[in-house]
C-alpha cells in the first residue's frame, strides 16, 4: 500500500520496501474546473515542468503525475501514476497496458497492475533489464514522486474472458503484474479462480503481501523454489486435464512462456491466452521478403521500404515516426490502422480480427508491392 505524507522508509517482514510519496497537497489550486469524470482526492503537485510524430487518428495520451514509487523487490519498482488535478483516469480493464514515453523518444509499454475499477491512480511494476534497450533503466534511476510522465491510453490486448466457468492464472517474476489485475477484477466478479505464481524466493516475488491479502488461501499458490526442482512449480502436471469452460492465462519469462505453451497444446482452440514481454522466438528474417511501398493516406506521402528495413526505420528515414517500444511485435505500440493492401503478419499480439484492418509496423510486411497505412 502506499502511503502519505513525506518520503520515508518501511521495513516489513521478510522484505524492505522504501516509499517515496509526495507531500500532501493541502492546496485547492490542484482542483481542475470541469473535469470529465467524478473527482478524485488531489495527488499532489507537479514537479518541475527534428523528427516529425506519425499518429493513428486514436493516439492520445495523457499527462500523468507519480503519485509514489516502492520499491517491491531488489528488481522491481512499482510506480502509481495518477492525474494531477485529481480526476479520474480513463476506464480500463484487467490485462491492459498502457506505454510510457521517455526522455529521447523511447516508449515502453508496461501492464497496469492495480484494481482496474479504481480511476483514482494506475500501478506499473517495472523490472530493471539490465540486458535491455535502457528504458527500466531510465525509470529506475531517474523518475521520482512529483515527476510528470507522458502515459498512453490503455490498451487492451491480453483481457479476460466473460463466461468463463473458471480461470486459471499462472505467472512467474515480473508477469504477474496483469494477472494480478485479473485477481482483482475475477474477485469483484466472484467468478472462481486460481493464481499460480512462481518465483526463486519470496524476496525476488512482486505484490506477494497485497496477492495474500486478495485471494483466499486456496485461490493463491506460490512457488518459491530456491534452485531446487521439487519445489518447482509444475506446469505440465497443473494442465495436464483442461476441464470444460476453463480458461488459462500465463505470463512471465521466456522459458516460463515456453513450458507453458508446450503443456497447454493440448487445450482446446481459444481457451489459452498469453501475454508475451519479450518475442517467443526470433522473427522471421526481416530480409526474406521483397521491398514495396506504403503509402502515408493522410500524410499523401508514398515512402519506399527496402527488403532490409522496417516500415519503422523506411518512415524514420524520411524523417517521419510512429510510437514504438518492443519493436519486436509483442506490445502494440506501433498497432497502424491498414487501408488497403495485404499483410504479411509477424507480431505475437494482434487478434485475428485485428489483423483484418490492422498491424505492427515494426515487424510485419507487405505480401504485395503496397500498402496503404492510415498515417
């Protein structure tokens, strides 16, 4: 939970987690006048204050400010973000996530953990990578309580199923951060459940206090194994009978994602549902496919994509770019609305339906000589 009141330290057993919290605002300023939605209380005040940006015609984002920073695990930081003149933020659901746009154009796209039914703040669990591109990096080392952060409207790729007879969540280290907000909603609903969530030790584990504070003690299972196999978490024996009307939904590193669809072959079409961080399996050559053209419909600009680049890096070329975070295929950031033309699909994130108008610049490719994109 995080609290009020000046920065300040909290030991709790087993785990330190530092707060860092804004000071109370205590000022009537921060009151915004006709302000859509129902207000929530003032977070506090605001602290501090070449190419051209390709948008889909939807793209909006949201000026937010960190309401407080905790430190959840020697790796993980968990940051609620909420509006500085006290609104509410937009409705989302559970498993949706929202990007975050850095200091040198960088975005990376991060799952809302919080109850989706609270509009009062949103929570993002970051992982620092040290392996990656920089951008946990970024938030670990330099955003702090006060700081205002340019936040996209959420997005919803990885939601529940209504109807389903029973879920079964299952995440390991930094996955659990959209099948906790699936806790949360699956509880409002008083729909049954389990959640699975594995992890080395209970230090190295997220939210595991507030997940035992949620969940009923049969609902929630922990796997700290420690190195040793026979307190591991086993997959293939858990899905080993997919019963009618249950639905699975995993997340978590690469080999977690790995064992996971292995052990869930077997489960009828439709009922098993993942949420990638990282590509499960090196793209398809990029090169493999001839060049084309895509043509800019409401820039009325034709640009040409050699069989060695990405519509990503053809745009950025000429001077032009779209929101990107993976540029792998796996978070949506660059999601562009297709006009005409047929696609070659590479991501891991779009449904089939979206891929009827819809796909990820950063990845996929035209099949014919041309596309036409609504950019």
């Amino acid at each position: 939970m995080f609290l009020t009141g000046e920065w300040f330290l909290r030991q709790t057993p087993g785990s330190m987690n530092t707060v860092y919290k804004t000071p109370d605002p205590g000022s009537a300023s921060l009151a915004a006048a006709g302000s859509p939605g129902p207000a929530v209380p003032a977070c506090g005040h605001p602290r501090g204050h070449g190419h051209t940006r390709l948008q889909a015609a939807d793209f909006v984002t949201l000026k937010l400010m960190v309401r407080g920073v905790r430190i959840e695990t020697d790796d993980i930081r968990v940051y609620e973000l909420c509006d500085p003149h006290g609104r509410a933020l937009p409705q989302t659901a559970a498993g949706a996530h929202v990007d975050v746009h850095l200091a040198g154009g960088r975005v990376r796209s991060y799952s809302l953990a919080g109850d989706p039914r609270d509009r009062s703040g949103w929570w993002l669990a970051v992982q620092r990578e040290m392996r990656g591109r920089g951008g946990s990096r970024t938030m670990h080392d330099t955003v702090r309580p006060g700081d205002i952060l340019t936040v996209g409207q959420p997005r919803q790729d990885f939601g529940l199923i209504d109807g389903a007879h029973r879920s079964l969540l299952l995440a390991d280290g930094i996955g659990i951060a959209p099948l906790k907000a699936m806790a949360h909603e699956l509880t409002h609903r008083g729909a049954p459940f389990e959640l699975h969530y594995a992890a080395r030790t209970s230090r190295q584990a997220a939210f595991v206090d507030a997940l035992r504070e949620l969940l009923q003690a049969d609902a929630l299972h922990l796997y700290f194994d420690a190195g040793e196999p026979v307190r591991r978490l086993d997959i293939a024996a858990l899905l080993r009978e997919p019963a009618p009307g249950t639905h699975a939904y995993f997340c978590g590193s690469s080999g977690f994602m790995a064992d996971c669809e292995q052990a869930l072959r077997h489960w009828p079409p439709g009922m098993t549902h993942a949420q990638h961080f990282t590509a499960p399996a090196p793209v398809a050559d990029p090169i493999a496919s001839g060049g084309f053209e895509v043509y800019l419909a409401r820039s009325r600009v034709r640009v040409p994509v050699a069989p060695g680049q990405s519509i990503v890096r053809a745009l950025e070329l000429t001077g032009r770019r779209v929101p990107t975070s993976c540029l792998a295929g796996i978070c949506g950031a660059c999601k562009t609305r297709v006009l005409d033309g047929e696609v070659e699909h590479r991501d891991f994130i779009l449904s089939e339906h979206e891929r009827q108008c819809a796909m990820t610049v950063c990845v996929s490719r035209a099949r014919g000589g041309r596309l036409v994109l609504d950019l």
